[in-house]
C-alpha cells in the first residue's frame, strides 16, 4: 500500500525519512519500500510512526498516516490520519481525520474530523 508520496517541484528538493535523506524529484513509500524517481532503495521503512521532513517545494504531498514537515509551499495536500506542516497551499487540502497547519490557502479546504490552521 502506498502511504506517502511527495512530488517535487523542479529541480528537485530532499526528503528525509528518519536518518536518510534522498534527493529527487518524486519520493514513494510503498508497504516498507522506499523509491527515489522509481528506483526502489535499500532502505526499508520498519516504523509506522514515521516522520518525514521535506525541504524545498512539493507540487502535491500524499499521506496516509505519519507525520511530514516541509519547508516550502505545496501545490496540494491530501491526508487522511498524518499531520502536515507547510508553507503556502497553491491548490486544496484534504484530510479525513489529519490535521494541516498551513499558511494561504489558495484552494478548497474538505475535512471530515480533521482540522486546518493557518499561521
């Protein structure tokens, strides 16, 4: 199952996901794999208490559970149970029960429980 799924904005931007940072412009964690721009890595993820750290742009972050912090504006974000901490949104937020702190917020905004701040 593809959990989390991070597209950089050109040229491309880091993704750390516990001790391991990779650089690419799309980074995918499926099941306990990790792929960088379709090649699947060494490394495997064996915590579902996963927290992710992304520097530079996302034009759209996807995450199912888990914890991601970025340090620039994403185009979307759709979560369903992770946090999300961001810097502008160009596009909409979704979330089912995950919690989004944000700052302008350009699109739509769609929650069931979740909720959304904007700093």
């Amino acid at each position: 199952m593809q959990w989390f799924k991070a597209l950089m904005n050109p040229p491309f931007g880091s993704v750390q996901i516990d001790d391991h940072i990779y650089f690419g412009t799309e980074v995918v964690i499926d099941g306990d794999n990790v792929f960088l721009d379709g090649v699947k890595q060494s490394q495997v993820v064996t915590q579902r208490t996963l927290k992710v750290a992304v520097i530079g742009d996302i034009a759209e972050l996807h995450t199912v559970s888990g914890n991601v912090d970025t340090s620039g504006d994403v185009g979307s974000v759709h979560t369903v149970s992770g946090s999300v901490k961001c810097g502008d949104v160009g596009g909409d937020i979704k979330t089912v029960s995950g919690s989004v702190s944000a700052g302008n917020v350009n699109g739509n905004i769609d929650t069931l429980s979740g909720s959304v701040r904007r700093k």
